[in-house]
C-alpha cells in the first residue's frame, strides 16, 4: 500500500469515530449530577416521642460534587444541615431529625456555644444543591415541622473553684469544684482538654439527683491523686461542659483551670544506717521541757546515737522515752508538714491537741505510739526541723506553709515523759509511725522497742 492510500484509510477511521462519539451524546447525554433527592417523609415532629421523630434523606451522585442541604422556612431564615460538603459518587441516605448548626432567635441570649439545634416549628422549602468544577444542579421539595420540643439544654450556671488547682494531697487547693446548673434534662459530661486534646473527665458528685436531671450538678476533682495516680502536667487547661438533650440538641460552656505543684506524695521512714528504722534511748526530765498550748518548753537537742539494740529500753518513771529517726520525701512533690518541730517534748497525758497542734488534712508528720497510749499516735512532730523546710506564704488564707523538698531527708526526734506505769502491760511496745492527716497512716508500726518502765523513787508501784 503507498503512501496516500494509508492515509485516506487513517483518516477515515478517525472521522468514524468522531461521528460515533457526537452520535451518542445526541442520543444518549451524559447523567445528571444529581438525582433521587427526596425528603422521605414531609412531616415530621421531633419531639424524642419515637413517633415521626425523623426522616430520611436520599439523594444519587453520578460524579464527585460538594453537597449543600438547607431548609428555609416561610419568614426567609434558612438553616444548614450540610455546609458543601465534598462527597463522591453514589448514593446516599441520612436520618434527618430537625436538629441543624447551632443558631439564636432574635431576643436570645443564651450562655455558651450552641453547636446543634432543632429548627423551629413551621414550613420549609429543602434544597438540595450539588456543584463541581463542571457543573451544578439542585433539587427542592418541602417539610412541616410540628409539635417539635425546641427548648435548647442550656446551661445557665457554670462555675470552677478554685481556679489554681494544686492536686498534691497537701490539703490546700487539693480539689476543684465545678457545678453546672441544667434548665432541661440531658446528658451532661464535665472534662479538662490540654493543649494536645487529651481529655480528663470528671465524675458527678451523688447529691440525690439522677445524672441529667434538670437542676444542679456537681463535679469533684482531685486529679486522680486520691487514687494513687499521677495528676495532669501543670499547666493551663480548658474545662468544658456538655449538655446534649434527648432530640440531639447540644450546648458546650467553657472555662479555665490552672494545675501548679500537681504530683502523687511519697515520702517514708527510712531505716538508719545501721541497726533498727528507730532509734531509741532514755533521759531525765526538767520542767523547763514542759509544753503547753499557751508556752513552748525547752527543746531537748537531737540525740547523737545512729544505733539501738533490740534488748529491753528501761526507762525510769517519770524519764523521758527520746526517739529519732530520718524522713525522705523521695518523690517530685513537695510534702507539707505542720509541728511541733522536732526536739518538743510531750508528757504521757498530753496529745498534740492539747499543745495547739491541732490536725490540719493533707499535712505530715511523725507520731509516736505506745501500748499504753490513750489515743492512736497520741505524740506527734513536723517531719524535718523548721530550718530545713521551706516556707510558703499564702496570702489567699494569710498563712504560713511549711514544705519538705522533693529529694530532702530530715532527722526527726523528741521525747514523751513516761508517767504511767501500768503493772499488766510492763513492758510494752512504744514505735512510730508516718501519719498523713485526715487521709491515711502510711506506716503505723515502724522500729517497735519494748520498753520497760522502773518505779521512780517514791513511787507507790
């Protein structure tokens, strides 16, 4: 074949195929973008009743397109339920309930982020309305909304207290408070977020009412503290409040939370450097040592022993039973600590009430017990001396706080008078303990040592 031949025949067969083609888009032209849009009820009441509370959206693509979905009512106000949103081809259905973006009527002035509600009883005209780079198209029909249960689930209180939060079991700021204030019954979730979005949800505090009930809700956070967890990083975080109704309304309130000083406490007695976790000996007693609520007797120094044998401790009626041993806050939390300060002496019918040192929770302190005692860990010191501690002025409560430091160790000692000496329990047991106030005794039976009372000159015993 020569040359002119083959091109009349390439020719040819390029012009058949244009023919063919124009052919069948006169004959067949191409779908339509958009097709089977139906709302499939045109009634519907959404009052969460479980009755014609929906109805169902369907709708065809046959190319990718961005999707709309309004509805406007017969005053001109129009609400979105799809906002071009990019979809591919196919087909499609959605449960439509009434519930569209947030949005406030004239005259309202309701607290927080509504970020989905109902729309207004009434009738609309829907649309529908599929767009791409090529083309568009729409689809309308109408839908009466009756009998509809629009009452948002406003939140209209919503408090945090304190707004510095220092979860550390020290008994200051240990807690934060958050009561949410409810006009409707719904689901209601109370959480911190960080700046990453981890959630830290807060549980509801028993009150009597039901969770979700319409009134006065209560949250309580400790961090986790109180469960032997480690609390969130200190920081800034955002507390959010979440009310949802049973028609899928939702409105979400929002604040601040400060977290300072967070960590789990841990500190304990340690065992000296040889011989028993306490250390224990006997000397005589002088009246300037006594102390009251009123005046503070002479301290008796620390003693210069590192050791005691386990033999039988006699101690003299009317002597003084002196202890030391060493705390160690080996934790990252500084620990707080209230007195007496180490070097106090007690006599035996005293307790640390009775000297004004009452108990403060969340503060620490070393106690000394006996089987003759009359109340548990009658005897009770600060858990380092006052030097070594560091103090912390709170002008909110204009109060001095006292701190051991993560990583300190401290000696502790002092001295209880042995008055009483009870024939039946001669010797007894005399031992320490770790005392965290109003929460727990970590250590309640440290470095016992029997101890034996002798009669004193002119005792009757």
């Amino acid at each position: 074949m020569d040359f002119p031949k083959l091109l009349t025949v390439v020719i040819a067969v390029i012009a058949l195929a244009v023919v063919g083609v124009v052919g069948y888009v006169v004959l067949r032209p191409p779908t339509a973008l958009l097709s089977n849009a139906a709302f499939e009820m045109a009634l519907i009441s959404p009052n969460a009743d479980g009755v014609d509370d929906l109805t169902t959206i369907t709708y065809s693509l046959a190319r990718p397109a961005q999707v709309s979905i309004t509805l406007e009512n017969e005053s001109g106000d129009r609400y979105t339920f799809r906002d071009n949103e990019r979809r591919t081809s196919g087909d499609y259905s959605v449960l439509f309930s009434g519930i569209v973006g947030g949005y406030t009527l004239d005259g309202e002035d309701i607290p927080g982020d509504i970020q989905t509600r109902l729309i207004p009883n009434g009738s609309y005209t829907w649309v529908i309305d599929a767009h791409n780079d090529d083309d568009s198209a729409s689809a309308t029909g109408t839908l009466d909304v009756v009998d509809a249960d629009s009452r948002p689930p406003v939140i209209s209180s919503f408090s945090i207290n304190p707004g510095i939060f220092t979860p550390n079991q020290d008994g200051i700021s240990d807690r934060v408070d958050i009561n949410v204030y409810l006009e409707k019954a719904a689901d209601l979730s109370v959480y911190l977020e960080d700046n990453a979005g981890q959630r830290y949800y807060l549980d509801e505090i028993e009150q009597g009412r039901e969770p979700g009930d319409m009134g006065n809700h209560e949250f309580d956070y400790d961090g986790g503290v109180d469960q032997g967890m480690e609390p969130p990083a200190d920081g800034v975080y955002t507390v959010y409040a979440v009310a949802q109704d049973a028609e899928g309304q939702r409105i979400m309130r929002q604040g601040t939370l400060e977290i300072q000083d967070g960590g789990l406490p841990q500190v304990e007695i340690v065992a000296q450097t040889t011989g028993t976790d306490v250390y224990f000996e006997t000397q005589p007693y002088d009246e300037a040592m006594h102390t009251t609520a009123d005046e503070t007797g002479a301290m008796i120094p620390m003693p210069e022993g590192v050791m005691s044998d386990l033999t039988t401790l006699e101690v003299v009626q009317g002597d003084l039973l002196v202890f030391k041993l060493t705390v160690w806050n080996y934790g990252d939390t500084p620990i707080r600590t209230i007195g007496p300060f180490p070097g106090t002496v007690y006599d035996f019918d005293q307790q640390y009430s009775t000297i004004g040192a009452y108990v403060e929770p969340g503060a620490w302190r070393v106690g000394i017990n006996c089987d003759t005692a009359l109340s548990d860990f009658p005897w009770r010191w600060a858990i380092a001396p006052k030097d070594q501690l560091e103090a912390v002025y709170d002008e909110t409560q204009d109060a001095t706080y006292y701190y051991l430091l993560p990583g300190a160790r401290a000696e502790v000692w002092g001295a209880v008078r042995l008055t009483e000496l009870v024939p039946a329990v001669n010797p007894q047991d005399c031992w320490a303990g770790l005392i965290h106030e109003r929460v727990e005794t970590l250590q309640t039976r440290v470095g016992a040592r029997e101890v034996k009372i002798a009669p004193g000159p002119g005792s009757a015993n």
